[in-house]
C-alpha cells in the first residue's frame, strides 16, 4: 500500500473553506491507493499561535484520570477528540503517560461545535 501527500488544499479539494480558527488545517492531507482521502494527525506540527497563544482560548484541568480519551469524554463529551487535547498540549505520543495531578490546557468547549463542522467537512472529501 502506498500513501501519498495531496499538495492541494482542502479548499481545491472540496470547494469549500474551513474557518479561519480551525485547527484541522494543520494536518496533512494524505491519499492512499484506493484513492481515499484522510488525514495524517500523527504529523508533527505547530499550533497557530493566533489562537493557541491567546488564553482566553484556553482553560486548565487538572489531570484525575490519566487517559486522554476520558479527558476528552468528561470535557467536551466526545472520547473521540483526544487529538484535539494533544494538540493543546503539544503532545507529540498520545500514548505516553500522563500523570495524575498534572496540568494541561483544553480548548474552551464552546469552539468544539466547529471542530465537530470541520471534521465533518474534512471527512466527506
């Protein structure tokens, strides 16, 4: 199986933008060779600072259960966007421990409406 990175955008892909806060427009774009589209969210990036960077954007937790999915699960309700408190985190190994009492940032859940949107938008290439 091969797999290949899209130079194109998602814009030249689907027709259709992602919000400008959106943090899905830092993974790549990935095809395979049954020409389906994904995304490669293990990819090492950087988070866009305008929205990372501003505190109002951000909220602390500290860590009870130490397994990202029930992070996820008892902040935004959804055990599926574990990605998005990596990403917060700039965790490069989900799969690394993480310790109780320890503190992380989370995205305020009022923006996951739209993180929900673009993966919609991402994942119906």
């Amino acid at each position: 199986m091969s797999i290949e990175k899209i130079d194109k955008t998602y814009v030249e892909l689907k027709g259709n933008r992602l919000s400008p806060s959106s943090i899905l427009r830092l993974f790549n774009i990935m095809q395979d060779d049954d020409d389906e589209y994904f995304l490669n969210i293990f990819k090492s990036f950087d988070v866009l600072n305008t929205i990372m960077s501003d505190g109002t954007n951000l909220e602390s937790m500290n860590i009870v259960i130490p397994w990202w999915e029930d992070i996820t699960y008892t902040r935004y309700d959804d055990v599926e966007l574990w990605w998005l408190a990596c990403v917060t985190n700039d965790v490069l190994n989900p799969f690394e421990e993480i310790l109780e009492g320890q503190n992380i940032s989370l995205l305020k859940k009022q923006y996951i409406p739209n993180i929900h949107r673009d993966m919609e938008r991402i994942f119906n290439l």
